[in-house]
C-alpha cells in the first residue's frame, strides 16, 4: 500500500514571526472547519485531527523558538 502522507515542510527552519503566521492561519482553518463540521459533516473529518497536530507542532516548535532566546 503506497504511503499517503503529505510532505510536510521543516518547520524548525523558520523563523518566530513566520511560525506565528502559520498558527494563526491553521487556528483560522480550524475554526472554519469545526463550524463547517457542526452544520453537516465534513467529507473527510480525519482532516480536523490532522490540522489539530499541524497546530500543536507550530505551537511546539515556537515555544522552543522562545525558549532559546
């Protein structure tokens, strides 16, 4: 069976300010996809499991961003 993960970029390149930018973006997407989820379901509602780690993963590596400061 061939592998169906996406190519996830290296976020540990990255800077803060473009770290942030991306969590803001994914939290936006999240809040649409949970109301879209509350008035019918979604096609695919795995998707909103895997925005929930994409999330926690930004959050992860800005805090060690900070922490380094």
């Amino acid at each position: 069976m061939a592998d169906k993960k996406k190519p996830t970029q290296d976020l540990s390149v990255l800077g803060a300010a473009e770290l942030q930018k991306e969590l803001h973006q994914a939290l936006d997407k999240r809040a649409k996809m949970e109301f879209q989820h509350n008035v019918a379901p979604l096609k695919n509602p795995l998707e909103l499991r895997h925005l929930r780690r994409e999330i926690a993963r930004l959050k992860t590596y800005l805090h060690q961003k900070e922490a380094a400061k």
